[in-house]
C-alpha cells in the first residue's frame, strides 16, 4: 500500500509516517514509480508504535517492541528486551507516584496548618 493508505488507515500522517520510517521504525520499499510501498505487517507495526508513544514511550523504547513483531510475534511486547523495556518503564513510573505522593503530603501539610492558623487568628480576633 502506499504512504497516504497507511497513514488513513492507522489514523495518522505521511510526515508521521516518513518520521517513523527515518527513525528506522517502519520499512517501506520503492515500487517502480518511486513511491514508497507497504506491506500490510506495517499497519501492526504503526499502531504499536502510537499506542506506546500514547503511553510516555520515546522511539528508543519503542524498538525492541517493533523487533518482536517483526520476529513473527502477535505482540511487541512478549520478548525479553520488550519485557526489560517494561520493566524500566513501570519503575519509573512508580518513582514518579513516590514523588507526586512526597508532594501531595506536603501540601496537604500546608493546607492543613494554613487552616489551624487562620482558625486561631479568627478566634484571637473574636475573643472579648
């Protein structure tokens, strides 16, 4: 199929596309013309790479996804160096939540100590 094919059916552009291709993601070959022509695997592979850059993924991350699939595998995500990639990705993800959770407490520390304070001064200022 060609580029404007492919980016109609997996719902994205050509420039996405030739983006992808670039990176070394997708694979097209040269049809007599000169256009660029793919085969339908490459449908798959674009819709994995959307779905993990949906997701926080960078294009690195992504390449041991596009390499599972193209070793014959329904998914991307059922081979070691995927699973790795899996793995890394969840930790930082849990780091992340350790860091919002740090803050979040903070500021729920602060809120409650503004509301004490503004309560005691409110008091002092009604007290006879």
């Amino acid at each position: 199929m060609r580029i404007g094919e492919l980016a109609e059916r997996a719902g994205t552009s050509t420039r996405t596309l030739r983006y992808y291709e670039e990176h070394g993601l997708i694979r097209s070959r040269r049809a007599a013309n000169g256009y660029r022509a793919f085969d339908e695997a490459e449908l798959r592979v674009v819709h994995e790479i959307r779905s993990l850059l949906a997701v926080g993924f960078d294009l690195d991350d992504i390449r041991p996804f596009v390499a599972c699939l193209r070793a014959g595998h329904a998914t991307g995500d059922v081979c070691p160096d995927s699973v790795a990639v899996l793995r890394r990705k969840l930790a930082e993800v849990d780091a992340c939540r350790d860091r919002l959770d740090a803050v979040r407490d903070q500021l729920h520390h602060q809120l409650t100590e503004a509301i004490a304070h503004r309560e005691r001064t409110c008091l002092r200022r009604t007290a006879p």
